[in-house]
C-alpha cells in the first residue's frame, strides 16, 4: 500500500468521493481498484458484467465499491447515482467499446455513446458536487485516423464505422458541454489497452489468452495492421493525472487529450508474437483469413500535449505491456488464483517505473 500511496497523483484522490461509470469493464474494474487503493472512496454505476469470469468479480469489487446497476440512457438511474455518490471526480467509462459490435447494433451503439454521455453529464451539471469530470474516449475518433503522421487533439474528428462514429460523438457532447455550462470537463483519448481481466469477444489479447489456455493456436485478424497498443495502466496514469488537475481548479486542463503509447508501428502480428512468447514455448496464433467490416489498418496517437503540458509519458513498451497482461491471464487459470494481489503487485509495479519528476 505504501508504493501506492506515494504514487504519482494518489495524494489527490485520498479520502474523495469518486464516481465512475461503467465501473464493472475492463478499464472501470482497473480504475476504481487503482482508486481504492489511493484511499478514494469509490461508487459505480453500470450495468451487470458481461463476461464471465470477468475481472470485477475476480477482484470482489462489489465488496469494496459503493456499487449501482443502471443503464446510463436512463435519466432516473443516473440521477440517483449522482445523487447517492455526491461525487467530488466523475471518470465516464461506460460505452458500447467494440467496433465489429457496432456493425451489429449501430443504434444502440450512439444511443449509448452519445445519448448516455449527455445523460451522464447533464446530470453532473444539475447534481452540481463535481470539481473534476474526464470523459473517456479513444484513438478511433479522428476522421483521417490512417494518415502518415500520428493524430493530434486538433486533428478532424470523425468515424468510419458505428463505433469511431459514436466516439466521435461522445467528443463533441461532451466539448459543447464544457463550453455551454463552464463544466471542469477533460476528455481522454487512449489506445488499443491490454491487461489481465479482459475477456471481450474480437480482441486480440483475450482471443490469445483463451487459445493458449486450451492449447489452441490463436486466431488472428489482420496480422499486419498497426495499433497503438498500451498497458491498460497507462491511460488510466493519463485519466487520474487530468482528475487530480481538474480538482486542483487547473482550468487548462479541461481540455481534449491523447494518451498514446511509447512506441509507434507495432502490428498485430507483433503482439500476437509477443502474447505468445510471454505464455511459453507451446503456445502459437495463426492469420485466420476473414470477411469482417471495415476497420483502420493504421491507428496512431500523438501525445506531445500531454508530454509537455502534463508531464505525462508512457512508461511501457509494447512487449512489456503485452507480457504483464499475459502474466495475469496465467494465473488466473490456476487454482487459488489472487486477484487483487496480482493487480495490486502489477500496478505497483508500474508505478515504481514511472520517471522520476513526472507528475
């Protein structure tokens, strides 16, 4: 508890009343342990997890999160969360996250993004406790997002598919309610995130994990697009620097931000390579030829921004961030398996790796 404790930015959030949405995904579970563990005092809204096992459960999160199940389209739902958490910082996770998905149910997919975001944000207005709100968004949201060089926060925004669309959307409700209502809202746009605890249909790392674990070749898509992959502990490191400036009353930071990974270039097939080697000489993946939808060959992020302007950096390579999560998906096959300590060890971890003077 002490490394995390002096962690960068934990004195921010010790003893603060945090809601997160979404708080039963991937990246909400990461989030709102990381967040008790800084010694906030952490409520959730979101619907029940999908997957099973998932990494909510696996981390008994319902044991240490004010936890409510409501759908974010729900005025009602999302009134009452606001009201029973009274939030000082506001993290806005839940979304419809997958691509191929959004092909399969578009209207869900911006009734959620766009709708549910409005929804989550018009309630903060008229709730009126936080001091802090980061909507979380992605690297798909740029309407060129394939050209030659990375894509920075002024760049176009737009969408190919339902999903990129969606995020798009997200990014513009919640800059029209910064700028009509002075709200201390920041939007964060992360990569392609890896990480013990993901279990989603149509991503690499689970399709991965479940193959190596049953002594199957990995299917993989696409062997040869590039995306910018990162340790799920890297965005969230971007997310709980821009809430601690944000309740600080840095006004500056209520902005939009790229948190993009240390390197450019990696392609799927990299990672696959790496996934494997990190869970042992048995395991391998095979390119399984399909007929999907659309999706961007080449996705990468500029994040000088948030060099320069926040002190942030990456602090993973891709192999690094790949082996931590493969790391994670091997234990959680074995008997016995210690959820919180393994994501406690490996945050820890990633904590004590980060540059010394950045904030």
């Amino acid at each position: 508890m002490e490394s995390l404790v002096s962690a960068p930015f934990a004195r921010a959030y010790e003893g603060r009343r945090v809601l997160v949405t979404g708080h039963t995904g991937f990246k909400g579970s990461w989030l709102s342990f990381w967040l008790k563990e800084l010694g906030a005092e952490v409520w959730g809204l979101a619907l029940p997890p999908e997957d099973s096992p998932n990494i909510y459960g696996l981390l008994g999160l319902d044991a240490l999160v004010h936890s409510r199940l409501g759908d974010i389209r729900d005025a009602a739902a999302v009134d009452a969360a606001f009201a029973a958490a009274r939030p000082e910082a506001v993290f806005h996770l839940a979304a419809q996250p997958l691509v191929l998905r959004s092909y399969q149910a578009p209207v869900d997919t911006f009734a959620v993004n766009v709708v549910g975001t409005a929804q989550v944000l018009e309630s903060a207005r008229h709730e009126g406790s936080a001091k802090a709100l980061v909507v979380v968004s992605t690297d798909k949201v740029y309407e060129d997002p394939e050209a030659r060089r990375p894509r920075a926060e002024t760049d176009a925004l737009g969408g190919h598919d339902p999903y990129s669309a969606s995020k798009a959307g997200t990014e513009i409700v919640a800059a029209s309610y910064r700028r009509s209502f002075s709200l201390p809202l920041a939007s964060a746009r992360a990569g392609n995130v890896v990480g013990g605890g993901d279990w989603a249909a149509d991503r690499l790392i689970p399709d991965c994990a479940r193959a190596f674990a049953a002594g199957r070749k990995a299917p993989v898509r696409n062997p040869a697009s590039v995306r910018p992959w990162q340790h799920v502990l890297e965005p969230l490191s971007g997310y709980l620097t821009l809430g601690a400036r944000l309740l600080d009353g840095d006004a500056s930071a209520a902005e939009a931000w790229n948190f993009g990974p240390a390197e450019d270039g990696v392609t799927v097939a990299d990672v696959a390579g790496y996934a494997a080697a990190a869970w042992g000489a048995e395991a391998a993946w095979h390119a399984e030829p399909a007929d999907n939808p659309h999706e961007a060959a080449a996705l990468r992020l500029d994040s000088t921004k948030a060099r320069t302007r926040l002190g942030w950096s990456p602090v993973w390579d891709a192999r690094r961030a790949v082996t931590a999560a493969m790391e994670w998906y091997k234990a959680a096959a074995e008997p016995g398996f210690d959820a919180r300590g393994l994501t406690r060890a490996q945050i820890q971890a990633f904590t004590s790796a980060v540059p010394a003077g950045r904030p």
